[in-house]
C-alpha cells in the first residue's frame, strides 16, 4: 500500500531560552523581529543549555523535521536553575560549549549565543 509522504515544511530557526517568566516580554518580541514571524521553533527549559543533552535532542529533532539553519541559544542573568553557579563566567562558557559541541555535530548550522540581562538588554557573546 502506497503511503503518502507528508510535504516537507521549513522554519529558519531553533531557539532555546529559559522558562523564566521575568524574561518572556523581552524574548517574544525579540524572537519574532529576528526571525519573523511564523519562522521559528521554540523550547523553553529551565537554565537553556544548562541540561545541553535535552538542548541535543531538540537540535536534532528540529533539523530532521524542520531543516532549520540557525540555533539560537539564550541564558541569562539571575537564572536560578543555575543557583549559585549562575555567573557570569559560566553562562558564557556553557553557551561557548554548547555552540561548539552543536557546531561539531553540525557543520552546516549557524549557532549563535546570547546572554539576556535582566534589563532587556541581549548580549552576544562571541
Ligand atoms: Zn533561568
């Protein structure tokens, strides 16, 4: 029996932040003028990269079935699913991480990584 294939269907973009509610006003704007509208996957996961094997997983997930080109990874100032280890330093070094292990397992993916104060204010970090 012949089975039908389902179109393919595209989204540029794959971001992960926090599930902090402090945060969702600045990053929903943010998200829809960098992307577009209608043009990204979402997860939200308490402290982003912190847990990087479920960050992994979605990566995947949203390249088979979505092709994306771009993960975007947000951490962010004050984040308590980091608790005490939540500095600056090591947000900065879990993002490097997390791009460069990404980066390892996906040439063709742009990953970019950002660190959101609790100002609004998104930082790349480089
Ligand atoms: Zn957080």
């Amino acid at each position: 029996m012949a089975r039908l294939s389902k179109p393919v269907i595209h989204c540029d973009a794959l971001v992960v932040h926090c599930m902090d509610y402090r945060l969702q006003k600045f990053l929903q704007p943010w998200i829809t003028v960098r992307f577009g509208y209608d043009n990204f996957d979402i997860i939200s996961l308490a402290g982003s990269v912190h847990d990087y094997e479920m960050v992994l997983k979605y990566v995947q997930l949203a390249v088979q079935i979505h092709a994306i080109q771009t993960v975007c990874l947000i951490n962010h100032e004050d984040c308590r699913a980091y608790g005490r280890e939540g500095t600056y330093q090591r947000h900065k070094h879990d993002l490097t991480d997390a791009r460069n292990k990404i980066k390892a397992l996906f040439p063709d993916l742009a990953v970019e990584t950002f660190y959101l104060h609790l100002d609004g204010t998104f930082e790349l970090i480089l």
